[in-house]
C-alpha cells in the first residue's frame, strides 16, 4: 500500500501540439479506491501511464510511498497495470504469464515464485487454467488471469485502464464485484479508469473527473453526481 501523489504534472504530444495532460495536481490516499472519469481524450490513460512509469511526463512529479518515482523505470515502480486488451504474452502459459513479471521485479527463488503464483491462482479461481495459453481462454478469463498477474506482484498500485471494457455486461458485473472484494481484501492503493459512470460510482471511495487534461471535480460519489 502507497499513497501517490502528483504535482502539475504535465504531458505534451508532438513538441506542444497536443497538450494532454495540463498540470494536474492529485493526491491519492493509501489504500484509496480512485475511479477516473472524463470524456475520451481528456487524457485518463495518458496520467496512468505516467503513474505505471510508461510515458514519461513533460513536466512536474510523481510519488509514490513518500518517494520521487518521476525518473524511475515502470520494472522498477511497484505498481501493477491491467489493461482493457489484457495484454498477455500468446506465447507463455498463464503460469509463465503470471510467473514472469515475479521473475523480473523481485529477486524470489523459483520455489516460492511458484508457490506465489499457484497461491494466487487459486484466490482467482484459475488453478485449472495454469497450463492453458491465451488464445485457449474466453474474454473473461482472461481479465482474472490478467488480474491474477497483477495481483501476483503485490504491488504498492494498482492501475486499471478500463479492465472491463471488454467484456459483456454480466461478466462485467461479476468481474466488478471480484475487483471490489480484492480491494476489501487486500486494500490496495488503486487508480481504476473507466468511461462507465455507473462503475465509477459503485467502485470508487473517490471519483475524479478529467476534462481536457486538468481535474474538472473530485469527491465522493455522491457529492460529485449530486452537484454536476
Ligand atoms: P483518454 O484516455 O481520456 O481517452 P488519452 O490520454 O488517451 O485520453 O489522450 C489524451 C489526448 O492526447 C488526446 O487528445 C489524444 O489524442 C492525445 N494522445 C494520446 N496519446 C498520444 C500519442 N501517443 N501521440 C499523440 N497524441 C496522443
Ligand atoms: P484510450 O481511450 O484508452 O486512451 P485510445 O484509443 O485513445 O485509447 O488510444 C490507444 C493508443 O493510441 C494509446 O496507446 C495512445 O497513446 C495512442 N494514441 C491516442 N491518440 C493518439 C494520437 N493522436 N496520435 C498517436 N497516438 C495516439
């Protein structure tokens, strides 16, 4: 758990053509549920990449845990990123998927990354499915496997850029419900992008609303619904 925090930070595409994030201040408490609304384009998926370390801002800074993580490496932030496309490797197994990024970002034996991995598999429900490859599974197990991979890692951060997008609206429901009770249990300072106002308002202790790259409002669901 973390807290983050953001200070004018800043992005400009094409030397200042676009201007996609415009000095956004935020701070983000430890263990906070953060759910990010706006329109296409006002620059959501731009600022979690800077948070993940995946674009680098044009100006201001990012912390994560009380430390400057502006000019740190995405393998060397603990942050974990699920993404709406999933973005697993074809080639690996879910176990060598979720594997992987352990193998990478911390310095475990291969007993108790497997361990780990098996561990986590079975609080997502996708033991059976270790051995499985990406093009073997439906939509939504591949969002828990991505999930699962995220969650592997226990990062500081989870950022998600609109995991559910995806999936057909009873998965959605169920996929949403995984997320809320992960979060009760692990509590896991999160970051969670969507378009969907609905699951804006049922996931986040907070909502953020971006509009053209500054913060438009924040607060809770209910203050920021009942005074748009
Ligand atoms: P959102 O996630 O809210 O839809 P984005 O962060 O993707 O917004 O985009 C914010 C703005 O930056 C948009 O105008 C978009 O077209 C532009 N943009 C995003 N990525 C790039 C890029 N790689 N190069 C140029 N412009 C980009
Ligand atoms: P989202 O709505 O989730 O931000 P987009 O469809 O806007 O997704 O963007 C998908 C990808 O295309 C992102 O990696 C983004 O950086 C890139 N992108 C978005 N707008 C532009 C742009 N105007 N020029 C170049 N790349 C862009």
């Amino acid at each position: 758990m973390a807290r983050v925090r953001v200070d004018s930070l800043r992005k400009e595409y094409d030397v200042g053509t676009v201007v996609a994030v415009d000095d956004l201040d935020l701070e983000i408490e430890d263990g906070e549920f953060v759910t990010v609304v706006g329109p296409s384009g006002c620059g959501k998926t731009t600022t979690l990449r800077m948070l993940a370390g995946l674009e680098e801002p044009t100006d201001g800074r990012i912390e994560i845990g009380g430390e400057d993580v502006t000019d740190v490496h995405a393998k060397n932030r603990d942050v974990a990123m699920v993404f709406q496309n999933y973005a697993l490797y074809p080639h690996k197994t879910v176990f060598e998927n979720m594997e992987f990024g352990l193998r990478m970002s911390t310095d475990l034996e291969e007993k108790e990354r497997r361990q780990r991995v098996v561990e986590t598999a079975e609080m997502m429900d996708i033991e059976e499915l270790l051995e499985d490859r990406p093009d073997e599974l439906s939509g939504g197990q591949k969002q828990r496997v991505a999930l699962g991979r995220a969650i592997v890692r226990e990062p500081d951060v989870f950022l998600f850029d609109e995991p559910l997008s995806n999936l057909d609206a009873k998965l959605r429901t169920s996929m949403r419900a995984e997320i809320q009770r992960l979060q009760d249990e692990l509590g896991i300072t999160s970051v969670y992008v969507t378009h969907d106002q609905h699951e804006a308002m049922t996931m986040g202790d907070r909502i953020v609303i971006l509009n053209d790259g500054k913060l438009q409002q924040q607060g809770e669901p209910t203050e920021v619904y009942e005074n748009p």
